[in-house]
C-alpha cells in the first residue's frame, strides 16, 4: 500500500542525518538519486563506498537492503524481513522502547518493518508499530501523513471502522490547518522560488490526501452499515475519483448496503475492470473482487443459485491470479519468495471459501458448505458467526433428509412403518417416534470435524465462549439473529493519542467477525440468541436433557429475544423437561399464551432507519421455511398439540384429546404434523375406540369424536398395552 513512501522516505532521511561530513552527503545524494531513477546497482556502489567511510550507521544497512529489495522486483520480502529484524536487534531499542522511537531513523526503521507486517497479513504486529509511531509524528510530514494512511488501512483490514474514523478526523483537521500555515509562509517569501515550489508540492499532497481520505470514510461507514454519513461522502469520492473501479465498487457497496440491489449491480458492470493494472502491480484482483460483489449482491436478493456460481467464477479467478503469481501450494519456506510483496496481498481464497460455504447453506447443500466453511475457519477462528454457521450444517446434514419436515404436510409414511400379515391377521406397524429425536455418531471422537451434533456441539461452545460478556440489562438490543455481510467485497475527533487507539465510549461498540463486517451490539445479542437456541437443540437431539435445558432457560432469559426465538425456547425448554420428567414445568412452558410473536426478521438499527429504502430488497433471511408456523395461530396449534401430549403423559386423556382437536380447528388440515395423528390415535386406543384410531390411520387426519360415542360394554374390555407417544416437538433450526 505505502510501499513508495517508505523505501523514498528510508533512502532520503537516512542519508542526510545530521553530523556527516559532506563527503558523506553527496555520496548518500548520489545514491538516493540514483535509487529514484531505478539504477539500484549504481545506487548499492554508492551506498557500499558510503559504509566504508562509515561502518557504525546502521541506516547504510538499512538502505542497502530496501535497494537491493527494489532491485529484486520487491520479491524478496522474506530476505527483508529478516534483515530489518537484524538491524533492530543490533540497534537495541524495541517497540515498547518508547525512548528509542524519539529519534527519526528509528522511526523509518520501525515502519519499514510495520509494512512488511502489512503485506504479510501480520496486522496485530503492524498496528502495535504503527500506534507507537503515531506518537512521535510531526504534524502533517510526509511521512506522518503515510503513518497515519497505513493505521488507517489497517483498522479497516481488522474491521475498527471507529478507530480508523476518529484518525480521518485528525488527518482531516490537521492537513486544514496546514494549508493554511503553508499559505501564510507563501505569501510572507513570496519571492523566493523555493518556498513557492514547497507550497505546490504541499498542496497537491494534500488533495491527493484529502480524495484517499473519502474513500477511507466510505469503507469505515459501510463497514459500520452507516447509510446516512455514507452517503454524503461517497457524492466526494465521486468527484474526486471520477468513474474508477474503486469509486464505482464503493458507491455499488453502497447502494448494496441499501437495498438498491439492480443500482448496485448496475454498477458494478459499468466498471472497466480490464484498464486496471492487475494484482501483480496493485496487489489487487479486481475480476476477482467483480464476481465475489455480484454474488453477494444476488445472496442478498435470495437468488442463491446465481450467487454460487458468481463465487465459483471468483474463486477462479483467484485461482488463475495465484497460479499467475506462483502462490499456490508452496511451503511456508516458500510463501513470500519470488512474489512482489504488494502482491502478497492478492489471495482472497480464504475469504471466497467463507462466502461460498454461506451460499451453500442457503442453497440446501450443507455437507458442501461444511467443507468450504470448514476451510475457511482454520483462519477466522475467531468468527463466533462463522462457528454458528458450522454447527448449521451439521444440523442440517443430520436433518435434511426428513420428507416430511422439508414440506411441512403430514406423512402418511411418517405414521406407518409397514403392514403384516393377510385377512383377519392383517396389522398395521405404526413408526416409533422415541428414538428419532436422539442422534449418536459411535465410535469417533467428537472433535473429529465431521458434520455431527456431537461436532455441532463443540462448534456452539466455541461461538459462545467468544461472545462478549452479558451487557447491562437496559442495554439496548434489538430483535433478529442473522445478518450476513459482504466480506472481501470492496477496496475495500481527538487530537490526541486517543484518536488513533479509539478510545472513547463507542470505542467498544463493535465486536470483529472477520472475514464479514463488524458486529454491532444489538447484533452480538441477537447472536448470543441465535446460538443458545442452536445449543438447546443439539443437547436435545443428543439426549442431554440437563444441558439443553439450562440452555434454553438462558435463552428465554435474554434482554431481548425475539418472537421466533421465545417460541423455540419455550418448546426446547418443555421438551426437556418432559424427558426429566417434570411434567408440570413442561405444561407451564406449553402455555398457548406464551406466543404472542413469530416473525423472523431484524429490526434495522437506529442509525439506519431514517435511511432512504431502494426498489424492494427481498433478504433471503426473511423467508419463512415451509415446517416453520406461519402465524402465531400455527404456533399456538404447535403448543396445543405438544401441550396434549404432556397431559397424555400424565393419563389426562380428557385434557389431551380438548387440547388435540382445539390445535386442529386452528389450522388447515394439512398443517396437522404426524406426530398430531398418532396422539389421536393413541388417544383412541385408550378410549377403546379401535375402528375410530383404525380410520384415523386411513384417512391419515384427526376425526371428530364429539359424537363418537363408546358403548359401556367395549369400556369393560381391557384395552391393549400401548407406550404412550413421546413429546413430539418440532424443532426449528434458527
């Protein structure tokens, strides 16, 4: 990114420190003029004959090796490393040697070394130099300018749009003030031909820095889903970058951001990607950045076989471009040899696997998804969304293959496993439902990443741990759960020390979800729901009754939770308690009254909700699955029907049987599950009633019994032993 200015500025300042004789002056003038014509081998005879002269100057060294770095067409970025790592360690002074930063020299030293941190993807390493750095800068120097662009760069990398904002802010205050001193002292030497040549170079660095600092903003807010203050300054970035590729794909993520998805891909195509230099001089694959914007573009339009394959043609293209670059399966010893550093920069495969994996899971392939996402956590394991979306897969992989729960209508197959015999000894075998609900994968560790619920599990306990603590119970959240973010998509105040660590009482206000954008506050929450209520069903689904339990009443416990999420919760919470045998607690749990909300959308955040709304964005979130209740009515039936079989587990078959046939005058017939009509049958059963569960069982729905009437002498018959039917709760995936 910054690469010019830090080899410029090492040559220039580090062969005219003060204290030289003046024969070392113009040997070190000759050698940075000639590094600046891109004649290295005659700038290293300067610079070697200069070393002879002095030997102790640890900056000679320094040059010597960012030219001969130039002069390997920057492909030697290991070898530089190393050096820079040398050369500090004989200069004795370290980061945290704040002492040690006071003086210039060390200064570029310790920024050469932050930007090969950069390209390396060493951000943590970068931004503790850099920070450090920040301390010591002058004013609007050239060289501070480039310190503060690199922090600035590197807080939006690492998704601290905040702490990047309040840096513009200084820059921004900084770079008018000093126009304005510049000004003065024009006008004071008017006649003198270099401080009016000083003057011009200052004020086209400042315009140059004022459009770059535009298009920073437009990252920070879009990064921070910021709609109103992006859009006052992506009208800048337009008239100033005119129609490049990089203006363009920030005001298409902008428009992206606000729903305008034909604007945004409208754009997107009236880019000239062909016209841009290509990731070996930029360190960019714009066709690769094209194909990932179009498929994040058309997940958000819930067109998701379009989306995958516009993530396929991405990873393509990132595949071409490291074969072009040699980046493919070398080793670690090899990694950063033969490459132009820039160009290090350039893999995005990582951040496409992760894209893929989402669609995937959208799509209804979740074994697929689990491979890429599988892939991609190996670097962002610190996605607590990312260890959600695995345990998804693994939940969807156990559950997908379930006919009925795919089309939400009761099976007939769902009821009846098989008919034996002929004639008078023809008998039906109705399904068990005991044991359906309860998953083991035997014989292999849990921790083997396979797409289990005892993985699934694991991948919980990761999301949870890497959660934030519980915030303040006033603390504001909002309803919903999922929000996924365009990832590796775009190019993508205080004036002291605070502006550049970001402290401040917003500081804190976003929680890193790399490769996607940040997550706010309210998201973190809703997060936290999304995940307890995953955790409850896989503890079900693996017989840890106590476990999902706890989880599920930690659910119903939240600030906030959302409607769809409390309706889980409390099913969850009934079905385990059922399973302990605590009845009572279950039927509190069953309560009809405790649905009020089944929507499973996310309420916009404040800062949003004034925005400016586009051409009917269609999220792929907000479509309801089919085994999902549509409407509160349906939720209420779903709590009769569990809330029957409670009482059915207790022998209150006169409760059950008002609570079944009050479930069923509630929905359409074919929204009646399986599990509904073989409660009535039991139900029948036990009343004697054998012909009755016998038709119930043909016609496949619930009869009414209001004038079923049995005679007093079929109530004397024993009735036939049969094991009352478990809880048959349907569980949602969230």
């Amino acid at each position: 990114m910054a690469e010019n200015a830090e080899q410029d500025e090492a040559k220039h300042d580090g062969s005219m420190s003060p204290g030289v004789t003046d024969q070392e002056k113009e040997m070190a003038t000759r050698a940075y003029e000639a590094f600046s014509a891109g004649k290295y081998d005659e700038s290293l005879k300067h610079l070697e004959a200069l070393q002879e002269l002095n030997k102790e100057d640890y900056k000679i060294a320094m040059n010597k090796a960012v030219v001969e770095f130039y002069k390997s067409d920057q492909s030697t970025t290991g070898t530089l490393k190393q050096t820079l790592m040398t050369i500090k360690n004989q200069v004795h002074t370290s980061a945290e040697d704040v002492d040690g930063l006071d003086d210039v020299e060390n200064s570029l030293l310790y920024y050469n070394q932050a930007i090969i941190h950069y390209h390396m993807r060493q951000y943590s390493e970068a931004i503790a130099i850099g920070e450090k750095l920040y301390q010591f800068l002058e004013p609007f120097e050239r060289f501070a300018q480039a310190v503060c662009f690199l922090l600035v760069d590197l807080y939006l990398l690492t998704f601290q749009p905040e702490k990047a904002l309040h840096l513009l802010a200084v820059l921004d205050k900084l770079s008018v003030q000093g126009g304005s001193s510049k000004n003065g002292k024009g006008e004071n030497n008017s006649s003198n031909k270099d401080g009016a040549n000083q003057k011009a170079e200052f004020m086209a660095m400042i315009e140059a820095a004022k459009s770059k600092m535009h298009q920073y903003k437009v990252r920070a807010y879009i990064q921070m889903k910021s709609s109103k203050a992006c859009k006052r300054e992506i009208k800048s970035v337009m008239n100033t970058a005119g129609n490049s590729a990089p203006s363009l794909f920030l005001k298409s993520n902008f428009e992206y951001l606000r729903g305008n998805y034909r604007k945004a891909v409208k754009l997107l195509n009236s880019s000239n990607i062909a016209e841009h230099p290509g990731p070996i001089k930029t360190g960019e694959c714009v066709r690769c950045m094209f194909w990932n914007n179009l498929g994040c573009i058309h997940f958000a339009m819930g067109k998701h076989n379009l989306g995958i394959f516009y993530f396929k043609k991405a990873l393509q293209e990132n595949d071409h471009t490291c074969a072009q670059l040699g980046d493919g399966n070398n080793g670690q010893a090899k990694k950063f040899t033969g490459i132009p550093m820039c160009a290090l920069l350039a893999n995005k495969r990582y951040e496409l696997l992760h894209n893929c994996g989402i669609q995937l899971l959208h799509i209804g392939r979740p074994l697929a998804a689990f491979e890429c996402l599988m892939e991609a956590v190996q670097v962002y394991h610190s996605n607590p969304r990312l260890w959600l979306r695995l345990a998804e897969c693994c939940i969807a992989a156990i559950k997908g293959g379930s006919e009925q729960e795919s089309k939400g209508l009761p099976c007939k197959k769902g009821i009846v496993q098989s008919i034996v015999g002929q004639g008078y000894h023809r008998k039906i075998v109705l399904a068990s439902q005991s044991t359906q609900n309860t998953i083991y994968s035997e014989g292999q560790s849990a921790a083997i990443p396979v797409a289990s619920m005892e993985f699934a599990a694991i991948c919980l306990r990761n999301a949870l741990l890497l959660l934030p603590e519980h915030q303040q119970p006033d603390a504001k959240t909002e309803n919903g759960s999922k929000s996924f973010s365009q990832s590796a998509s775009t190019e993508s105040g205080s004036e002291n020390s605070d502006a550049c660590s970001g402290k401040g009482p917003e500081a804190d206000k976003f929680l890193s979800a790399a490769p996607s954008s940040p997550l706010r506050k309210q998201e973190v929450e809703n997060l936290r729901c999304s995940i307890l209520a995953c955790s409850a069903y896989v503890a079900l689904a693996l017989g840890d009754n106590l476990m999902a339990l706890n989880h599920a009443e930690k659910l119903l416990h939240q600030t906030k939770v959302s409607g769809s999420l409390k309706f889980l919760g409390h099913l969850y919470a009934a079905e385990a308690l059922i399973s302990l045998d605590r009845i009572s607690d279950a039927i509190a749990h069953l309560n009809p009254e405790n649905v009020s909300d089944v929507s499973m959308g996310v309420l916009s955040s404040e800062q949003d909700q004034g925005s400016e709304k586009g051409d009917e964005p269609v999220e792929s979130w907000k479509q309801t699955p089919l085994c999902y209740p549509s409407s509160v009515t349906s939720a209420r039936a779903m709590m009769l029907f569990n809330l029957g079989s409670a009482y059915c587990l207790r022998s209150e078959y006169d409760k059950a049987r008002k609570c079944l046939h009050q479930a069923a005058s509630m929905v359409n017939t074919k929204e009646i599950p399986p599990e509904a009509i073989l409660l009535g049958v039991y139900l029948e059963l036990q009343n004697g009633n054998t012909q009755l569960a016998l038709q119930i069982i043909k016609r496949n729905q619930l009869l009414p019994t209001a004038v079923q009437r049995v005679s007093p002498d079929s109530r004397k018959k024993q009735a036939p032993s049969f094991q009352p039917p478990s809880s048959f709760t349907q569980v949602q995936r969230k």
